[in-house]
C-alpha cells in the first residue's frame, strides 16, 4: 500500500439533523470523498487529537537537554 500526502482537506455538512456530511480529501491530483455521521466525526476528532497531543509531547522533549 502506497501512503499519499494530502495537500487539501474539506468538511461539508449535508445535514444537521442528524448530522451528517463529507470529507474530501484531495490527493496526488485526485479527490476522496468520504461520508460522515457524528459518531464517525467525534471518533475521528479523539484520533486527532491523540496524533497531536503525540506530536507536542515529542516536540518538547526534542527540546530538553
């Protein structure tokens, strides 16, 4: 499996009762369009928070002596 970089990310919502909406998450010239539900979007917030939480936590102790 090759891994991309993505170079745009976009959240639309098509509905707020129930929510619901997509992401479209551009990639070497081509679009993924993915769908969501809240439950889908509350996961996918916990990830990334967790991925940056990860990031600032090696960030800092790059920086220690």
């Amino acid at each position: 499996m090759s891994v991309q970089r993505a170079t745009n990310i976009a959240v639309s919502t098509a509905s707020t009762a129930p929510l619901r909406g997509t992401i479209e998450i551009d990639c070497a010239g081509t679009v993924a369009t993915f769908a969501i539900d809240e439950e889908m979007a509350h996961r996918l917030c916990a990830d990334l928070e967790r991925f940056l939480t990860q990031a600032q936590h090696k960030t800092r102790a790059a920086r220690r002596p």
